[in-house]
C-alpha cells in the first residue's frame, strides 16, 4: 500500500479493464476508475473529485505499469510542485519519455488548472520529469488508437511543446514517431503523425482549431475521413 490514492482514466481504450486490474495489483490497494467522459480536461478534473488524498497517482487507460515499479518508495511532492511525471516505453517507435506516463498529481492543481491544448501543461506550479521509467503506454491497441496517438501528439509537438521542449527535441521525437514501425498497428501511428503535422499547418496557431485534439468524437470522425477506408481493407 501506498500514502496515494489512485485513479485510471479511461475512455474507450479496449484493454483498460485488464490494465486497471494490473495497476491496482502493483500499487497494492484499489484504483478508482474515471471512464467515458467526454472532454479530455473536463475528465482530468473530475478525477480530482474521485480521490481523499491531496496528492494521488493519475494513469491513462493505456498505460501498463511495470510490475516492479515501486510506489512505496515514491516521495510526495514538494511544495510549489504541480505534478511528477515518469516516463513510459512507446511500442511503435521506442521512444521513452513523459508521453503516457504514470503521474503523481495534487488535487488543489487539477481543480485549479486553467487552458492548454496540452491538457495538463495548464497545471499552477512546476511540473517534475522523474527518469525512471514506470512502464508501457499501449497506444497500438487498435488502428484508431495508433493513429489517434501520432496524430494528436506531433499536432502538439508541430505547435510548440507547452511544457518547454527545445524545438530540436520536438522534431526528434516527430521523425520517430513518422517512421513508427514496431509492433501491432505501427503503420496507423506512423500515418496519425503525418496526418497530425498536416493538421497542425493546416490550423496555423489558432487555440479554438486545436480543441479538436481533445475532442474524442471529432477524432474518430478524423479518421473515419482520412484513414477509414484503410483500416476496414486492413
């Protein structure tokens, strides 16, 4: 057992059951569960609402922790501290960063958090990136989710990172994530990124454009248009 509550964010991912049940057994208590809400901040601040301890672990419905992940260890935040993020694997084009990873986060923060497409980067106070890397974020879980990952994070990569990533950064991690080709669905990921940096051109700097990203329904239709046709031949 840990001092921190526990929440999985899910939507509609389809192995967020088995890995609900794979967090809860390595964190070693229960793990709330937040899941089909539409809008991704509005669902980011009701897990605030879910949990009793200020400070609590926040992981997506496509993150599996490693199983020798150690949440005993785990220090709380210090003060003026928003946020800790660890870093998670990617299967299709092995990058290793805070992408999907597993978050200890404040409630205050979460309730207070004001407006950035990257939802969390709108957060009041510092936000940590821990080096040690606490498992896989599953995002090839079907063609839609694959592309639904490349697409949605080289948009925000081609904006400009909001949590202060060097553009040499940022366009190390979009030529990965364009030449995605490792595991299940790889060439959807691959696919959603080019589709992403031409959404990103397309829209210019223009933040109500961007809300799309976080739209769960528009995203679908996106790539029924662009990409559907492709994924019922495949």
């Amino acid at each position: 057992m840990t001092g921190f509550d526990a929440v999985l964010l899910s939507y509609d991912e389809p192995q967020a059951d088995c890995l609900h049940t794979r967090l809860a057994h390595v964190l070693g208590g229960p793990v709330k569960r937040l899941h089909g809400v539409r809008g991704m901040r509005r669902a980011y601040r009701l897990t605030a609402e879910l949990v009793d301890t200020e400070q609590f672990f926040l992981a997506d419905g496509d993150f599996a922790i490693d199983e020798e992940f150690s949440a005993g260890d785990v220090e709380p935040l210090a003060d003026g501290v928003a946020m800790r993020v660890w870093q998670a694997a990617n299967p299709v084009n092995g990058l290793i960063y805070g992408y999907g990873g597993l978050k200890l986060i404040r409630r205050t923060a979460l309730r207070e958090m004001g407006q950035a497409v990257d939802v969390l980067a709108a957060l009041p106070g510092r936000v940590e990136f821990c080096r040690q890397t606490a498992g896989v974020t599953q995002v090839n879980q079907s063609a839609f989710h694959a592309w639904k990952a490349g697409f949605r994070e080289c948009a925000m990569l081609a904006r400009g990172s909001e949590y202060g990533m060097t553009d040499a950064s940022a366009q190390k991690r979009i030529a990965a994530w364009t030449a995605s080709g490792d595991g299940a669905f790889a060439s959807y990921a691959a696919a959603g990124a080019r589709d992403g940096l031409d959404f990103a051109q397309a829209v210019g700097r223009a933040p109500e454009r961007f809300e799309a990203l976080n739209d769960p329904a528009w995203l679908l239709q996106h790539f029924a248009v662009l990409r559907g046709g492709q994924a019922v031949a495949g």
